[in-house]
C-alpha cells in the first residue's frame, strides 16, 4: 500500500462549520465575504447552503434577524474581523433588543496576539465587545469543540426569549485538521432548543378570574405574538372572549386589520379608558408609554390592572404592577386560557363595545375621506392609499416599513391580512433596517416584497438594491422623496450650505435601480405609483419607485416629536 491510500481521511475547520450548520437545518447564510471567511463562503455554497452576500455587514446582520423572526430557526450572518464585525454588532444588538433569534458568526485575530496586544491584522477582543450586546457570546479554539459551539449557540439563540448570539471563529480555527469520523461524531444535532414552557394553573385561574371582572378589557397583541406561529389559538381566544384588541405594528395581520374586534382605529380611546389591559407577547416599553401617564388615562392610570403573557418572568412588574402574571411561552399559555375559559364565557359589556365600535367607524370614515382627496403632488395619505390597496389585493406580500412619517402614516393606513407580513423599526425605531428585513423576506419566504421607505431612512442601506438585482429577488421598494428628513422645507439662515435635515432637491433614486438592471420608475401621481407598483408585484422584477411626496408633508420626527428636544434658546 502506498503512504496515501494508509492515511486517514481528514476533515477541516471549514468543513466542520458547514457540517454543523447543516445538520441543524441552516440553509441561508447572509454574509459578506473576505478574510478570515472568504473561503468559508465559498466551500458553504458547494455544500449547498444559500449565500446571500450583502454590500455591508449591518444590512447582512439585519437580514438574518429578519430571518430568525420570519422561521423561529436562528438567521445566520457571517462577517470578517474588526470592523466587519463592528458593522454586524449594530444588527446583533437591535436582533437581541427585539427578541429575534439570531447568530453573529466573525472570523477574528489570533488569540496569542490579540490578548499580549502585539497588533495583528484587524487585531479585536470581539467576544468582549459583543458580550454586553447580546443573549450568549462563545468562541471556539480547537476544531473538535466547533460542533460543541454551534449548537449551544443555537440553543441560546431559541430558548426562552429569543435573541441575538455571538460565535468567535479565529483565523487559525479554519485550517485545522482532523480525523473526518471524530469530526463528524463531534457534531451535535440540537434538539428541542425551545422547549415549551407551561404557565402554572394558579396563574391562569388568577388570569382569567382578573378577565371575568373586566368592565373594559383590551387585549394588545405585540410582535412575541406574531413570532410564536400560534396564530388560530390567538384568533380563537379573541374571538371567544369577544374583547377588543389592539395590535402592535408587528403583530398586524394575526388577525385581519378589517376584524370587526379590532381597535387601531380608536387607540388612543381604549388605552385611556381600559379598566383590564392583558399583555400578549408586548411589553410595557416606550412604545406603550411604559403603561403610565396621559395614554393610559393620566390620573386614571393607578386603577388599571395587567395581565401579562411572557417567558420571561423577569419581565413582570418591569415599569407599572401587574396583576396576573401568566409566564410561559405563548403558545403554551394562549391555550391554557382557552382550556380554563370553557363553554358560555360571558362577553365584554355592550356599552363599552359599542362605544369602541361607534368612535372607530366615526374615524374610519374620516381617513377614507383623508385617502379619497387627490391633491396636485402626491403627500403621504395619497401615495399610502395606493399601496393599502396593493396590499389588500396581494395580502400574502411582505411589507417592510421605515421611516419617520412614511412608518407612522403606513402603519395606520396599510391593513394586514395574514401574520407575520409586516416588518418595521422594531422596539428600537431606528432606520437602516430596510434592504435587510426586505431581502430575508424574500429569501426566505419566495413572497413579493414592497419596501415603503422615507427618503432619509432608504439612505441608509440603499446600496442593497444591488444585492436584490444579483439575486433577482421580488422586492419593489417605493422611495417616499420629499427632499430630506421629515420634510425638506427646512432653511440655511445663514446662507451657505443648505439645511442638515435637507437632501438634494429632485433626486433620482430610480436611477440606482435602473444602474444595476432593475426595473427603475418615477412616479408623480397616485395612477403612475398604483401602474408601477402592480407591474412590480405581478412580474416579481427588482423595482425601484421614486415617488414624489410633497416636501411641506410631514412632520418632525413624526409621531414621537415629544422625544426630540428642541432648544428653548432664541437668538
């Protein structure tokens, strides 16, 4: 025999990742190639893995988190050292924030010259800086531990509330060799990463005991809802109790925005007025005003009582006191409710139904005259009605919204049919989430896409539109362009330089699109976006649609103009 026919087969660090990757069913990575990962890319590919490569790291880490909350399985982002992985820590902090599962993959320096700080090439302590940021951060030295290592970053990932983990794969972890059947025996299959986690009987019966006794009882669905894929066990209980509920922008489409329970269109008045407010996967942050003060009926608010679904237990009593904590997960819990609930469950009083049902079709009617006017350029009401009805007739597209007044307006006038078809800012508001969250939504899904971007949001990952012609995706992105950031009426009194919050007067976004062989389009009324946009969904073309919005509409920082200081200094 020769030497090579003696020797044992061998398998690699590369090899390795990708074979535990796959044996937990990971069939998309997002990434963006180059050193220590370029290779990495490469042998993923010819093993099957779907390599979605970005133009930047945090858009790439966007998409994977959009991913995780799209499938309950983790999004997989793979970025190079230092400053690549600085790039994918944006994405991996706000994943984590917003309880998407997620994993954070860089290659990084040496360890021998990272911690002696001899200067290596993109030299980082990365596991210590992502730390802070996220659920679990590992990192993996020896090739025989990379099995051990993927799967606890996947169980973190999943378990309880889910969220956004860090993987540290140095350099030298690649090249390494082993025996290829040690290897394969090192791998680990993760089973049942999210166990279901059952809520105690004493607390259902004090849940439903709390229900019961309701005069105004609200029930607000939030994105935790969305993400537990228990959506008939949600529409059944709502239905059953008859209570009026309130979704959060993530949560539309659980069940139908037109649902005759439905209270967006009367907010303000069931979160004042509720005497029971129960809590499904949403937390009492900003976003609810932290339960307190004038959205919660100011002096009225000390009398209110929650019930609050969550895995987390630590969560409870987090701002206000709540009264029936019900911890579990949501799938596990819903049905519970349903169970205790039994036959002839009494219904909600008729005089607080009535009232929401008489103030919502008193503000429905007046936005469908808002949405009716046609004015001379198109503002915010006129362009999003032509998207509500695209929408309305494909109700299994995918939205992805951001924004300042683009994301407040979309949110209350585009209805959502189905579940887990609209995704936004998230718990944090920010920007820069739009190219990501859209591609991953038609990776993952094979959906049509519509993007309803501001001007200034759309800046911050618009480059991606190269991304979506490379891989032909079904997104149509509709550039809402009024000139700058909430408007782009703001002046200079100096002279000089124009305004900070102003872009570059009629510009011509279709153009970004149409370099890289997309369908490019400039849309100055309702008839030329509705024309556009339904030519985008039915043929499934990258498109982009530069719409142009009046630059007087708008307002500063849209809804949330209270958190945006202003100077009490005049001059």
């Amino acid at each position: 025999m020769t030497n090579d026919a003696q020797s044992t087969e061998q398998t690699d660090g590369f090899h390795l990742v990708i074979d535990a990757l796959k044996l937990n069913g990971i069939d998309t990575i997002f990434a963006l190639p180059g050193i220590p990962i370029t290779d990495l890319t490469r042998k993923a590919q010819a093993e099957g893995i779907r390599m979605i490569s970005f133009r930047h790291e945090q858009h790439a880490g966007n998409a994977a988190a959009a991913a995780g909350f799209l499938t309950q399985k983790p999004g997989i982002c793979l970025t190079v050292s230092a400053p690549g992985f600085l790039n994918g820590l944006t994405a991996l902090a706000n994943a984590t924030t917003n309880c998407f599962p997620m994993i954070l993959i860089s290659g990084s320096s040496e360890r021998e010259i990272v911690d002696l700080q001899q200067g290596d090439y993109e030299e980082m302590d990365q596991l210590a800086i992502a730390k802070p940021l996220c659920k679990a951060a590992f990192r993996v030295l020896h090739a025989a531990d990379i099995g051990v290592g993927i799967a606890r970053a996947i169980r973190s990932a999943l378990s309880g509330r889910p969220g956004g983990v860090y993987l540290d794969l140095p350099a030298k972890l690649f090249a390494q060799t082993m025996d290829a059947e040690a290897g394969k025996r090192s791998l680990i299959k993760v089973v049942d990463p999210a166990p279901r986690q059952l809520p105690a009987p004493d607390s259902v019966k004090r849940a439903l005991d709390l229900l019961k006794s309701a005069k105004r009882p609200l029930i607000v669905l939030g994105k935790g809802a969305a993400y537990a894929q228990c959506d008939a066990d949600i529409r059944a209980l709502i239905e059953k109790t008859g209570i009026p509920y309130l979704p959060m922008s993530m949560a539309k489409g659980l069940l139908p925005d037109t649902h005759a329970q439905s209270a967006s269109a009367t907010r303000s008045h069931v979160l004042a007025e509720a005497d029971v407010v129960m809590l499904v996967g949403a937390r009492l942050n900003w976003l609810l005003s932290h339960g307190k003060g004038k959205t919660w009926g100011g002096a009225n608010a000390d009398t209110r009582q929650f019930i609050q679904i969550d895995i987390s237990p630590t969560e409870m009593d987090s701002n206000v006191p709540i009264a029936a904590p019900l911890v579990g997960d949501i799938g596990s819990c819903v049905s519970a409710l349903l169970d205790g609930m039994g036959s002839g469950w009494a219904q909600p009083p008729a005089e607080w139904t009535d009232g929401i049902k008489e103030r919502k079709d008193k503000n429905l009617s007046k936005m469908a005259a808002t949405l009716a006017l046609n004015p001379a350029t198109m503002n915010f009401h006129s362009a999003l009605n032509v998207i509500r009805n695209a929408v309305k007739a494909r109700p299994d597209a995918i939205v992805v919204n951001e924004g300042a007044n683009t994301l407040d307006f979309a949110r209350s006038i585009v209805d959502m049919y189905e579940p887990r078809k609209r995704l936004d800012v998230g718990t944090w508001g920010i920007m820069g989430i739009g190219m990501g969250f859209a591609v991953a939504a038609a990776v993952v899904t094979g959906k049509p896409v519509i993007a309803i971007e501001g001007d200034s949001a759309f800046g911050f990952s618009g480059m991606e539109v190269e991304t979506i012609c490379r891989y032909n995706l079904p997104v149509c992105v509709i550039v809402f362009n009024n000139n700058g950031i909430y408007k782009g009426t703001d002046v200079n009194p100096l002279g000089g330089d124009v305004a900070p919050t102003v872009f570059v007067k009629n510009a011509r976004y279709e153009m970004m699109m149409q370099a890289f062989g997309g369908v490019g389009v400039l849309a100055n009324t309702p008839a030329e976006l509705a024309k556009a946009l339904d030519e985008a969904v039915a043929s499934g073309k990258p498109t982009l649609i530069n719409a142009i919005i009046d630059e007087t509409a708008g307002t500063e920082s849209g809804r949330i103009t209270s958190l945006n200081p202003q100077s009490a200094k005049k001059k």
